[in-house]
C-alpha cells in the first residue's frame, strides 16, 4: 500500500512537473511575437497593462501544491533603448474542484514586510479553513528580487532569460505594485506592474541592489521615497481599471 | 526668404499682447493634474494641446507633463511644479533663435532641441542656467534653493551673485535658498538624486518609455553587465506568497 502511495505520488510530480518546464531561451516567446498594448488576458480575465508596447515574454504553468489549483503565468516586459524599463507578471490560479472554496490569501501582507512600502487591503475573507464564495481584494507597493541566487521563481527568471536574448539591460530588483482579487468564484487572479529603479531613479555609483529597496531603506533616501510615493499614488489610481466584472 | 516659427516676432514686442494666442510647441505626455495658464485663459494641458508662449504650466500633486517645443526641445517636467514660458524664437530654416523659460517651483528635465546650445536659459528665482549641452535636471524650491544635476554636455550655472560654476556631465551644483553663489561641482548627492527621481518617476508612470527618460537610459544600459552580475549574486525570492503560490487556496 505504502509503495502504491509513493509510487502515485512519484506519478503525479512527474506529470504536475511537465506542466510547467523550466523556461529556457528556446520556451521564451519567439522574438518577434507582436508587441502588444492596452491589456493582456489570461484565462478568461483581462488585465489592462500601463502604456506603451509590451513584449510577451513566457507562458506557463505551475502545479501550485495540489494539481486541482495550478497557476497560469503570463510574463510581459517593455523595454527601451537596450532597458527592460518595466515588466508585468500575471498569474491565475484555477480551481478544478471545490472550485467556490477558498481561504484568506496570506500575500496580502497585513503586517507589511521588509520589501513591502504599502499595503491596502479592501477584502480577504475565508481566514484558515475554506469558505464558500470569500471576497478579495488587496494591494501592495513593494520590491521584488531578480536575484538568480538559488534558484529564481520561473516568472524572474524568464525575464533574464529574455533580457540575454535580446541583449538588454535586466536590473537586480524592480519596484511596483501588485493587485489580488477574485473577481471569478473558481480562480484568484493576481497582476503585477513592475519598474526598474535604476531607470526611476538612478544609483549614484553603480546599480541597486533588492536590498537597497527594502523598506528602511526607502525610508532613508529621498529619491526612494519619491519613486515608491509616486508608484503608490499611481496604484491607486491605476486599480479602478482592474475591478472590471467585480470581485466575487 | 526665411520661414519663421510663428512666435519668432515676439522679440521685438510685449509678451503681453501675443500670449493668448502663439503655440510653440505641445504636450505630448500628461498625467494627472497639468494645467496651463495664459492670459485669462486656465485650462487643463492634455496631450496634443498646444504649449503657448508666456503660458504658465504647473503639475499638481502625483502628475507630470512632457512638453516638445518646435526647435526639439524636450521638458520633463514632474509633479506639483510650475515653469514659465518667457521667450521662444525659433528660425526653422537655420535652426536659430532662442528660448528662455523660467522654472518657479518643483523639477524639470531640459533636453535642448535643435538650435544652437547658447540659445537657450533656464532660470530659477535664484539661479541662472546658460546651457553649453544638451540634458540636465534642475529643481527649486524656496527652502532648499537650486539644484542642478547635468546629464549631457555642460551648463554655466550662477547665482544672484559673482561667480559661476560650469558643472559638466555627470556632476551637480545647487544655489540655496541663502546662497549666491552655486557650490562647486561635484558628484550628484541626495538632492540631485531625488530632483532625477522626480522628474523620471512623475513621467515614467505614464508615458510610454521612450519618452520617459531620455539621457539617462543609455548610460544605465552601460551598466547592463554590473546588473546581470549582481543578480547572479543577489538571494531569488523564495517566499512562496512571492508569486501566489502560498498553498493557501
């Protein structure tokens, strides 16, 4: 019984891991996919997307923890004069059973964190135990990684992978603000604006590090405190345009 | 015989009598609350709009603005500031003329266009650019004074007072609030680098990113390989509420 269990559970990392391959340049978007502007849309939900053009850079999926919620990426960037100057992250999770029940989502970040510079949260119901039909809906300003040091989520290091393939300059850590909501009763939908501060706000001696961006950092430097003031101001404006179709 | 740009005969009269009506150039970046004032004219500055001579155009609270004036010139202008148009000659068929623009409060990015680079100044209520290059960033405020940082080129930075400074690519300057002379050239310190930042943010958040940050993006791609190396380096996220995947379904 026990060597059943095992082997079905060998089974099922197997076939959850070929859904979502490791991204390599040759599984990146082909070079010259068409830019798009405006908005993106990822299973079934659009996400307006900042202007300018955006380059689709990989699509893909990952298991999550159990095969019955897998989340589906989607990676966009922009660049400029050799700069990936912004990039957006999409995700889906989707549920294929018990598709209304739903706990809290921990990423709301209640009690900030040492990357996060704001946080609103409007709704996040369902606490600890599945609940039928929760709201939520939050957001947050805050710094991400694009450290590749032991292992980078997919979405990162995809972006790094696009950035080689087309000779541009990928930064360290980028700045924005990401939106949660649940806007269908079967999947969470999340979106995330990214920036690059070198570009926003450029280091006198070299390039920013994601530790240069954590919170006290920010606190610290009035050109810091300028760009996350500027990007929480343009989050707030910016969320309306994501509540289309309500959240559930 | 010369095609003149419209406003080219407002050297030689009042400001006064023409200001409601001369373009020179337009808002091609508006975000948020620009607004432009000329005249008894006050209005909002959308893109496309016309940049009139000897008009007010002042940002508001999270806003920022990119005007083109007709000789190329490019102003960034970020948010809760105010320049001034005051002079603005342009000769297109040799590319002369000359512009001068005061700005009253806030930060600018100035980005000469097409005529000659001694054909152009920016003032603050307590300095006095002479423009010798192509891109700089300068900010005023009554408690703080001027701050100059040069991107491009090289601008003869002066005060109220005797002395000017020429501070060249890459260094910055500032007048206080108090002072009448700029302080010596030097590697930009915390006030340029919020003025850059301010400017750059006000602007990025809209625009599309070719009209964004011109200047600066070439010189941040020379760091491309100090940022692919301090990647490498630097810890990946590994919090799984990172990117959703919490489990927490």
């Amino acid at each position: 019984m026990a060597l059943r269990n095992a082997l079905f559970a060998l089974a099922t990392v197997a076939l959850v891991s070929a859904c979502a391959p490791a991204p390599s340049i040759e599984t990146l978007q082909a070079k010259n996919t068409p830019p798009v502007t405006g908005a993106t849309t990822l299973e079934g939900l659009d996400f307006p997307l900042p202007p300018g053009e955006w380059r689709e850079v990989y699509e893909f999926t990952k298991p999550g923890v159990a095969p019955h919620a897998p989340q589906r990426f989607k990676v966009l960037a922009s660049v400029s004069n050799g700069v990936i100057d912004r990039a957006a992250i999409v995700y889906v999770m989707r549920k294929s059973r018990f598709k209304n029940l739903w706990r809290s989502f921990q990423g709301c970040f209640e009690d900030g964190g040492p990357n996060v510079h704001h946080v609103e949260i409007a709704a996040n119901e369902g606490g600890s135990e599945p609940t039928p039909d929760p709201r939520l809906n939050c957001w947050h300003v805050r710094s991400v990684s694009m450290g590749r040091a032991g292992g980078a989520h997919e979405a990162i290091e995809a972006l790094h992978l696009f950035a080689q393939r087309e000779g541009a300059y990928m930064p360290a850590v980028m700045v924005g603000a990401r939106f949660v909501q649940k806007r269908q009763f079967d999947r969470r939908d999340y979106v995330e604006y990214l920036w690059n501060p070198d570009v926003l706000a450029p280091k006198l001696d070299g390039v920013w590090t994601p530790e240069d961006w954590r919170a006290d950092a920010v606190s610290q430097s009035a050109a810091k405190r300028i760009t996350v003031d500027r990007l929480t101001a343009w989050a707030k404006e910016w969320r309306p345009g994501l509540l289309g179709g309500g959240s559930s | 015989m010369k095609s003149l740009y419209p406003a080219a005969f407002l050297l030689t009269f009042p400001a006064t009598l023409f200001a409601q009506e001369t373009p020179v150039g337009s808002a091609i970046v508006s975000d948020n609350v620009v607004r432009i004032a000329y005249g008894t004219t006050e209005k909002a500055l959308t893109v496309g709009d016309d940049v009139i001579f000897g008009a007010n155009i002042s940002t508001g609270a999270n806003s920022g603005n990119v005007d083109e004036l007709a000789d190329g010139t490019r102003l960034s202008i970020a948010a809760d500031s105010r320049i001034l148009v005051d002079e603005f000659v342009f000769d297109a068929s040799s590319n002369s003329g000359t512009l001068s623009l005061r700005l009253a409060q806030g930060a600018l990015r100035f980005v000469s266009g097409r005529m000659p680079s001694r054909s152009y100044e920016v003032r603050t209520p307590n300095a006095y650019l002479g423009i010798r290059g192509t891109s700089f960033v300068v900010s005023y405020s009554p408690g703080d004074g001027t701050t100059l940082y040069v991107e491009e080129g090289v601008v003869e930075f002066r005060g109220e007072g005797a002395g000017a400074e020429s501070v060249a690519a890459g260094f910055a300057s500032s007048v206080a609030a108090n002072a009448a002379a700029p302080t010596p050239a030097a590697p930009p310190g915390p006030a340029a680098a919020a003025a850059v930042a301010s400017v750059n943010v006000s602007v990025a958040v809209a625009a599309a990113p070719s009209v964004a940050v011109p200047g600066q993006l070439s010189r941040t791609a020379v760091n491309a390989p100090t940022a692919a190396s301090t990647a490498a380096s630097a810890a990946a996220e590994t919090d799984d509420a990172s990117f959703g995947g919490d489990g927490n379904y």
